[in-house]
C-alpha cells in the first residue's frame, strides 16, 4: 500500500518496482495507492498504470481521500482496504526499497509475529544516504521523548515501512485517530495495546529529496502527537472499534 501526495515525477517507478516484485513472487498480492488530494498529476499517474496492468496476476487499485487529509489518514484509508493475508505499507519514494520487505516478513514468519516495522536505527550502516545531521538528531530527541511518553520500546516508529498481519491490521487501524505524521506512533501503541508482537527490523534506508515533513510544523506537531496518543487513551478513544474504512475519523480524536 503506498500513500501518495504530489508524486507525480516518482510514482510511475515506483508502481513499476513494487508490481514487478509482487509479480516475481510466488504468492498473490495486490497493490493499493492512496491519493490524499494531490494538486499534480499524482492521481491521473496512478490510474493510468492501474489500466495499463488491468487483468493482470497482480491487480492495480487506486483510492481517493476526500481531500488532502494527511499520511495518517491515507494509510488508514489503505490498509482498511486491503485485502491479503499481509499488508504492507511503503512510502512512494521506496526510501526503503520494496525488497526490504523479504527481511519483514522473515523476521515477523520466524518468530510468530504480527507486526515487522523497518528500523534505520538499529543498524546505521545500512543507512546509504543520510538526512541532514539536524533531522537525524532531531529525530533521536523525539524517539526519546518518544519512548518516554509511551513506554514503547522501539529505536524508529518513524520509518515508512511497516508490515502487519491482515488480522492486527484491522483492529489497529479502525482504532487510528491521528491522521498526520504521528500516527506511526499512534498504531503501535495500539497494538501493544491489543496485545498484537510486534518486531523491529534493521532495513536498508536512503534520504530522498522532496520530503513532504516540514521541519517546522509537522515536526513540532508530532512532538504534540506524542501526548494525543496518551490523552486519547485516557479518554477511552481506543477501548472501542471505529467506524470502518468508509469513516475514517478526524484529527486528533474527533469525528469529521
């Protein structure tokens, strides 16, 4: 599953790379793009390779948010919808390239696991192109910070790359309710609570330009996250399901 927002430029290779590995393997899959309201040619890219691959082993779906409504929301909305066994979601940019996820799927097969998330933390020489040094250390403060809020355990909730068991998946994201970027947090805190394992998995990883996270407002936003989490808990958010795929929830709690 890969959200996309202004991916015109990208998203034909990456369609490209993630169908012809789906097709290698041996098992049925599909691919699922998420367009959140793209203000380019994101949308009219992705339908055309969908028509192009119509009637193939490896079926090409596209979904449309009601607008630009944020990373959290596009992958809510994807892997509400997906419908194999696994479900995996990728960033358009393959920052982690889509044969990382043979390590995911091994690693969660090997010791019974739910959930497998791609980590550049704990192993940083597979990390081949770096962020600038602010961003990785910025993003070292908020896993402390992180970890601290939380309880969680993880070295890197941040990377785009996460694998889960249709099952979890379902439980897990009907639950979500943050709909930007620190909803990677929000879900495995979810499914620690739901009592879902879940492994963390060194993966190759490569900066790529064009990032869509603001230094500014999306970080300082996530830092914020980081306490909805918790007061959404509080509030018993998360005690009950939500409205399924078609209702995705609004931000930080509330209902659109």
């Amino acid at each position: 599953m890969i959200p996309a927002y202004n991916e015109e430029l990208r998203l034909p290779r990456t369609l490209e790379r993630v169908w012809n590995y789906l097709q290698q393997r041996a098992a049925a899959g599909e691919v699922v793009v998420v367009n959140d309201g793209s203000r380019d040619g994101t949308a009219e890219a992705a339908r055309a390779f969908a028509a192009s691959h119509a009637g193939s082993r490896i079926p090409v779906r596209v979904l449309e948010n009601p607008g630009n409504r944020g990373k959290g929301y596009s992958v809510r909305h994807g892997m509400l919808e997906t419908q194999g066994d696994w479900a995996l979601f990728s960033d358009a940019d393959l920052s982690s390239p889509i044969e990382e996820h043979e390590k995911l799927q091994a690693a969660a097969d090997a010791g019974g696991y739910d959930i497998a998330i791609g980590s550049r933390a704990l192993d940083r020489s597979l990390i081949g192109l770096h962020q600038s040094v602010f961003r990785e250390n910025a993003g070292r403060v908020f896993n402390g910070l992180m970890r601290l809020t939380t309880g969680l355990p993880f070295h890197d909730t941040q990377c785009g790359f996460k694998l889960f068991r249709r099952p979890a998946a379902r439980e897990i994201f009907c639950r979500q309710r943050l709909e930007r970027f620190g909803f990677d947090v929000e879900v495995l805190y979810l499914a620690r609570k739901l009592g879902f394992r879940t492994v963390e998995v060194p993966v190759r990883w490569d900066h790529s330009e064009g990032t869509k996270v603001s230094m500014l407002g999306d970080s300082l936003d996530m830092f914020w996250d980081l306490w909805r989490v918790r007061r959404n808990d509080w509030r018993g958010l998360y005690d009950g399901k939500g409205e399924g795929p078609d209702a995705p929830v609004g931000p930080a709690g509330s209902k659109p």
